[in-house]
C-alpha cells in the first residue's frame, strides 16, 4: 500500500489560508476549482488498475461494494478521502490519470498508485517524482489542444486550473518506511537517520517542480497512525504486550512515523518561507486517524473491532498476508461502516468519510481553515 489523500487525502484546503489579513489581496480565492494529486494506494482511484490490471487486488470484489456495487480500482469498499474532498466541493471524484476512456479531467486528476513510494522503486515504479513528471506531460497537454479533438479538449482543465487547483502532495512515505525495513533489512533506527530525511527531501523537491510549473496552492499530507492497521500488527508485531501502547497499537511503527512526520511538518515550514506567495497546508493525518482509535463510538465505528480488517481471514486481527481481501474464500464482513480497517492493510469508506469531516471543518489542519463554511460545502455521507 503505501495511502491519501489520498491522499490523500482531505485536508486539502489550505487555501483558505487566503482568508488570513497577511495575504495579499492578489491571492486567488479560497476555494478550489478542482485538485491535482499524488500518492499511493490511499488515494488511487484506480491507476494501479489500469496499468497493471493482474497486479491489482482492487479490481476484484469485495472492493467498491459499499458505494460503487462492483470494483472500481480503489483499494476500499467505496471511496476515498479524495472522493469525499471533491463531492464536497460538488465537483466529480478524481479520475486516474492513467485510465483516458470517459475522462472528465475539468475538476483535477489524479496520479497516485498504490504501491507507490517517495523514493524507493522495490514496489514500484511509480515514485513520486515519476508522478510529477506525469503531471507535467499532462499540463502541456491540456495547454496545446490545437492537436486535440474538440471533445477531447473540452475534458481538459483550463489554464487557469494549474494555478488556482490545490495540490495534494501525499500521504506518501509509508511504504519508503515498510520496504527499508521488510526488503532492505535495516533497523528502525537505521531508517530515522537515511530513509526518513531521504523521503522528506524528495517530497519538498518535488513540491517545489510542482510550485515551478505554477502550482500556488500546496497541501502536504503526513503519513496516519499505521501502528494500528492489522498489516502492521501482523507483520512487524510481536507478542509482547510491552510493544503495543494503550490502543493495542504496535509503538515502534507509530514512534516510526511521528519522527517522519515531524520532519515532514518542519520542512513544510521551511518552504513556506521559501514560496512566501504560496498558500501551504500540513494535514495531520496521524492525530486525525489516532482521534478515530482512540475513540471509535464517538465516530460510529465498533471498539471492539477496532483493530480489526473487514475484508480478512485468520489471525488475531483477521489478516493473513497470504489470503488477502480479494481472494477466493477470505471473508468480508456484513457491515463495513463499523470498520475502521477494511482489507487489513487500507480503510473503510467510513473511516475516509470521518476523516474527510475533520479536515474540511479544520480540525488537524496547519494553518486550521473551516472550509465547510468558506467554500459552503455540501454534506459529507
């Protein structure tokens, strides 16, 4: 996986940061025409399908049962936190970048691939910075339509898109974190001091080709609280209660990823001060997650299956790596919206749905923005 935000996502909508009295009057408005993002399976709306279609899990049932009633791509049991961001906004859910027929990219595009890293190519090919290079094919496309069909173009965005969209950069990272320790054998400790600044490098430069190319409105989007996803509690866990916190989460992978992105979170600060016309955000995806384990019945999701995948056979948390969710014979549960996991390794549509409510009120956002009345946002549901 490696997840988003979508997302990423989501978060997104720094640009009300444009609201501040420090602004200048120049900015564009608050609210986006649409969004551009980049990421891995957690906000993949079906890339990873249509590249590799033998290799995507996603594009067999249970998935996309919940909202969608058949597979769309998207490794969830309906939509994503990008999908919610959008309907939000009242625009259509990000469609992948890779997949042409029907395309309505008017509202924004999305590039993530599940198995995506910043860095590393173990998983896949499709780092990061390979995405953006995709993003820049893509804009001078939709800029030089003269070679275009009319239908075609009247799809695209236009130019006025690519400076006022918000960009989703992330959630990415995790799955640079997961390989350095499963594939490349170092220790936790040997991933806080390379890996981590490695990833947080990449994902400031990459930011920073995105503000070249005229991207005004950034929003970084760190990694969630994986130490409680059945993935992680399987493979890197043990049986020692000392290692599991409060929650029954796996200590050394949160601890992991708070020092990530706490770089993370520095660095954007840093290119605040850098790109001083530029309206950045930072979603913190780990509290926001860790909000919803810490207390899932005030967000409608059963404690007791907290932990727990959906999708799942075997194990203490219904997860065997062996029979994942997808395969003939492993379970799906009757209720995902009691769910916080779904496949042991991603989350349910419920879950994005609340997170999607916390970012767009503001909660867990840098600077804090309510965008639902800002941009007088429809319902989330």
């Amino acid at each position: 996986m490696d997840m988003a935000v979508a997302v990423a996502a989501v978060a997104f909508f720094v640009l009300s940061l444009y609201s501040s009295a420090s602004v200048d009057a120049a900015f564009t408005p608050p609210c986006p025409p649409g969004f551009v993002a980049f990421g891995n399976s957690l906000t993949d709306t079906g890339n990873l399908l249509h590249l590799f279609p033998p290799l995507a899990a996603s594009g067999n049932p249970p998935y996309g049962r919940t909202f969608f009633n058949q597979p769309t791509g998207r490794y969830c049991d309906g939509r994503l936190l990008v999908d919610f961001v959008a309907a939000s906004f009242g625009y259509p859910f990000l469609h992948p970048y890779f997949d042409s027929i029907g395309a309505d990219f008017r509202h924004g595009v999305d590039f993530a691939v599940a198995g995506s890293s910043a860095n590393l190519t173990i998983s896949s090919p499709f780092t990061l910075p390979v995405q953006v290079d995709e993003f820049v094919l893509f804009k001078q496309t939709a800029l030089r339509t003269e070679n275009l069909s009319s239908s075609a173009a009247s799809q695209l965005p236009d130019d006025s898109f690519f400076e006022d969209a918000l960009y989703i950069v992330g959630e990415i990272g995790e799955n640079d974190l997961r390989d350095a320790i499963l594939k490349l054998n170092l220790s936790i400790p040997e991933v806080e001091r390379t890996i981590v600044p490695q990833v947080v490098a990449t994902i400031v430069q990459n930011a920073k080709r995105l503000y070249a190319e005229g991207a005004r409105n950034l929003l970084f989007v760190g990694i969630l609280a994986q130490g409680c996803s059945p993935y992680t509690l399987t493979v890197f866990g043990t049986n020692d209660p000392d290692e599991l916190d409060s929650l029954g989460c796996l200590k050394s992978f949160n601890d992991l990823v708070q020092v990530f992105n706490s770089q993370l979170y520095s660095a954007v600060q840093q290119v605040k001060q850098q790109l001083s016309d530029a309206a950045i955000v930072f979603a913190d995806y780990y509290n926001a997650s860790l909000a919803i384990f810490s207390n899932p019945s005030k967000y409608n999701f059963n404690p007791n299956l907290k932990l727990d995948a959906c999708c799942g056979i075997g194990g203490k948390y219904n997860y065997d790596s062996q029979r994942p969710c997808g395969f003939a014979a492993v379970n799906v549960c009757s209720d995902p919206s009691i769910y916080i996991n779904w496949d042991g390794v991603h989350f349910t549509d419920a879950f994005y749905g609340a997170i999607a409510k916390l970012f767009l009120s503001g909660q867990f956002l840098d600077p804090p923005i309510n965008l639902i009345t800002t941009c007088s946002l429809l319902p989330t549901n």
